[in-house]
C-alpha cells in the first residue's frame, strides 16, 4: 500500500528537481499521490486493492472523493447517453440543469464547463519537465485552450508529495474491514468482470440485479463528494495580449510517434491527450487550462484517470447565461483514413462507440480488441480512463530513452512486457479480459479526436468509429479529416460555431 508524506509549498517556491537526466521510466514523480482506488488487483484470485492519495490544496476533500469511488458501475440516472437535443425544453434550458455531485459528468444539450478550477503538477513524461496545469472554467464558445502563465501563478495551489509507506489511519480513512460490504462488493464486481469476459454485455447495474444483488446497499454513495453549497469559480475571460493556444487539430502534430505538440506562435504544449479525453468524454466543452512551468502536461500516474477522478470532484456546470445549446454534428457518411494494414473508419449509426485494435510482439499483450461505448457501457471513469500505456519490452523503453524520450516519470506509468510475462503485474488494472493496451488506444484516440471539436461543441460523432494498429500520425490524420467534415455540416447547417 502506498501513502504519502505532505509537504506543503509556499506559493511561487520553486518545484521539485526534474528528472531530465534519470533513467526512463525511473525516478520520482507525482503521480503516487493519486490514488485511485480500485479492487482489480493483479491476479484476480488475490483481491488487493490499491490506494493512492489525491494531492491538491484541498487534499482533505479530494481525498473524501477518492475514497468513495469503488471501481464499478454507474450511479444512479447515471444512463451513459449523449443527450442528442430534442424538444423538452425543461431538459435542455441551462438554467433550469442543477448539478448532481453523485453523478458523474457527461456531455449534454447544453454548453459545459467547470463549477471550480482544478490544479495537478507534476513530470512530463517525455520532456522531464515539471509543470503545473489549472484547469478553469471558461465562456461558453471559447472552446478548450491553453494559456503559458508566469511561474508562480498556480504553484501554491499544489501539495508536493514525496511516497512514503502510510497505513489508512494515519491518512484519517476508514480501515477497508470496517465496511461490512466490502467483500461482498468485491465478489460481485469479479463475478461481473469475469461475466463481460465470457461475453456478458449488461453493466454492472443490470448483472447486481439478475443476480439478486441489493446494489443500494453494496455500492453505497453516502461519502460522495457534495460541494453544490460552493460558489461557482467566475470565470476569466482569454486575454487579447496573453500566450494561448487552442487545443485544436490545425493547432496539433505529431511530436514523436507516441506524443502530441500543440503550438501557436512561440507557444507549444505537450501530450494533452489524457487531459483533452476526460474533458472530451465527460462534457466539458469550454475550459481554460493553464500551464506553468514546463510545456508537457504532466503524465501523473499513465492514465487518464486522476483528471476524471478530480473533475468529477470541482463538479460541472452549464456556461451561465451566455451559454447556448451545444453543437453536434456527426457526419452521415462514412470516413476512413489508413496506411497499409493501419486504419480508422467511421461508420454512421444510432449509438456511440469506439473500437481500437492493437498488436504488439509480446506475447503478454499480443492483438487485443476493446469497444466501449458512453451510451451502453460503464462511465468513462471506470472502462478507459484507467489504462496505462504499454511497452513491448524493457529493450523498447531503453530504445526510446536513447532518442531522447522518457526522460521522466517512474515505473507505474506505463506496462512494460517482458515476453510471456509483465516486468510488474502489479500494475495490470484489467487483468481479467487482458484489455488494457486497448482500452489506453480508444482513450489515446479520444483525446485526439477532442482536437477535432468546434469550439463550444464536441467532437466524438454518433455512430461507431474503429481503430486498428494505429499510431499518432494517424489518428491526427484522421482528426482532420473529422474536422474538415464537420466545418463543412456547419456550414451547411447554418450552426453557429467559432472559428479556430
């Protein structure tokens, strides 16, 4: 079990030594502090259940929120669907939506944003830099853009934590056994996993309940974190002489094979990718994200899975009076892109999916498929956001270091294969289906797609969209492809979307 030894920073003090100079994929990093609590362990005969502690300047709250995640299905009137619009104005007027701090956030009729801001430092993976990232809320329409901030603008907002072995009591959680539904939970999530493996297609909603299961009871709510009472954050507008730069795909390129450079002017951002499919997946189609320090968003833990956990934390909320309907467009034919076996080809249809195939030499990943769709399957939160990416071989990491990559971050970012077996299976987060090079592919993907959003609207279009064996170049590839398609329905349409 890990813990954390706090040490808080006095505002404008200077971060942590990077890790430039470290070995790949070793060293000191951040990403420990969050924790994700989830009962997949790494063998799933032997439940383990591994804790991280969520580190901001409301640690205390965050780490309430965290606690009361139990990796399994979704709250209730949680449905999993993208509102497509419709007529019943009292389910689309932004001013009559109330936020539910159960509910986890999904795309709507309506423009989002963030209630409050949140911040996360930490290393870029591949640059080593330490950086600092705030995300604010932000106008309806603006979009999603980063903004180069001065040093000491959003680093006291930040809690450095060094890893240190720490029991739950001295973090003031409840001891796991003092919940009378822990194994029970547990017994039930395994049975369901296995199930989906076996070709199972209900959530865990619908298996809790033909099998008897008082879900209720077992997956109860009472800690979920309930900050409605909070004033919502005002938000600041994009400054005319300020450092931004859009997250948008005429913006983006290929880094390397395995990163993404956004870049404007003399303003470049790193690996957004994570980040851009939280805010993607979870609604958030207006956001202010500023950066401080490095110009790599930090790669935390290698999953997408502390923004999801933090976001669902400061809550979402329609764009305030300004905030119009938000623009959905999904194009009525089919789109594909592809390079020799590679492709990506979108098909129209009635429900939202994304299919990713990988292939990998080592015989511990070898071709695995994963689909997941936001209007039938579990929240964004639980099915993708907590896959890490994953490495043929340490010989590959080595490789990579050598080209000048992965200068930072530590062993628990990233799977690393080792033939037949993982250099640490600890890690494995899906070990059941053996998914988990998959599911990061589809969350790679998203975040690359979410470059092809107008601003104020969304990107992922209705129907099912299929990736196999395909890189970076790729799928931006097809990202503009997507963007060109949709500029063009707005057009037709009449629409009213900005112009990045």
């Amino acid at each position: 079990m890990h813990g954390h030894r706090v040490a808080r920073m006095a505002p404008g003090a200077a971060p942590p030594a990077t890790q430039s100079q470290a070995p790949c994929l070793s060293g000191c990093i951040d990403a420990r502090r969050y924790a994700f609590r989830t009962i997949i362990p790494s063998r799933p005969a032997k439940r383990t259940r591994i804790h991280f502690r969520l580190c901001m300047g409301q640690v205390r709250a965050a780490a309430r929120a965290v606690e009361a995640e139990v990796v399994g299905g979704a709250q209730d009137g949680e449905e999993g669907s993208w509102d497509e619009g419709g007529d019943d104005d009292a389910d689309m007027d932004p001013e009559k939506a109330q936020p539910d701090p159960e509910a986890f956030p999904l795309p709507q009729a309506y423009q989002q944003t963030l209630r409050r801001s949140l911040t996360l430092g930490g290393i870029g993976l591949h640059t080593g830099e330490y950086a600092y990232v705030r995300v604010r809320p932000a106008l309806a329409g603006e979009g999603r853009y980063f903004v180069r901030v001065p040093p000491g603008t959003n680093a006291g907002r930040f809690v450095v934590e060094e890893p240190e072995p720490r029991t739950l009591e001295d973090l003031d959680i409840d001891a796991p056994e003092d919940d009378p539904y822990e194994d029970e939970r547990s017994e039930v999530f395994f049975e369901w996993l296995a199930a989906r493996g076996a070709g199972y297609e209900g959530n865990l909603d619908d298996f809790s309940e033909e099998h008897g299961k008082d879900f209720e009871a077992l997956f109860n709510k009472e800690d979920a974190l309930d900050d409605s009472t909070l004033p919502d954050e005002e938000v600041q507008a994009r400054g005319a002489h300020e450092a931004w730069v859009p997250a948008c795909i005429a913006s983006a390129s290929a880094a390397s094979a395995h990163h993404t450079k956004l870049q404007r002017e003399d303003v470049s951002i790193l690996s957004p990718e994570a980040l851009l499919s939280t805010l993607e997946a979870c609604g958030i189609d207006n956001a202010r994200i500023e950066i401080e320090g490095g110009s790599e968003v930090p790669v935390i833990d290698g999953s997408a899975m502390g923004w999801a956990v933090e976001l669902r934390s400061v809550g979402v909320r329609p764009c305030g009076p300004q905030s119009t309907r938000a623009v959905w467009l999904s194009p009525p034919q089919p789109l594909t892109v592809g390079d020799g076996d590679a492709f990506i080809t979108f098909y129209p249809g009635d429900v939202m999916k994304l299919t990713a195939g990988v292939e990998f030499e080592a015989p511990a990943i070898g071709r695995q498929w994963h689909t997941w769709s936001p209007d039938q399957d579990e929240h964004f939160r639980y099915e993708v956001a907590p896959a890490r990416r994953c490495f043929d071989s340490p010989e590959e990491v080595e490789a990579l270091t050598q080209e000048g990559l992965l200068r930072g971050g530590a062993d628990f970012v990233a799977l690393v294969a080792q033939g037949q077996d993982w250099y640490d299976d600890s890690l494995l987060r899906f070990p059941v289906d053996d998914s988990e090079a998959a599911r990061h592919a589809i969350q790679s993907l998203l975040g690359v797609l979410a470059l092809a959003a107008l601003p104020g609207s969304r990107a992922l279009p209705l129907g099912h969209t299929v990736m196999y064996r395909a890189g970076l170049p790729l799928q931006l590839e097809f990202a503009r492809a997507l963007r060109r398609e949709l500029t063009r329905l707005a057009a037709e349409t009449g629409a009213e979307v900005g112009g990045w």
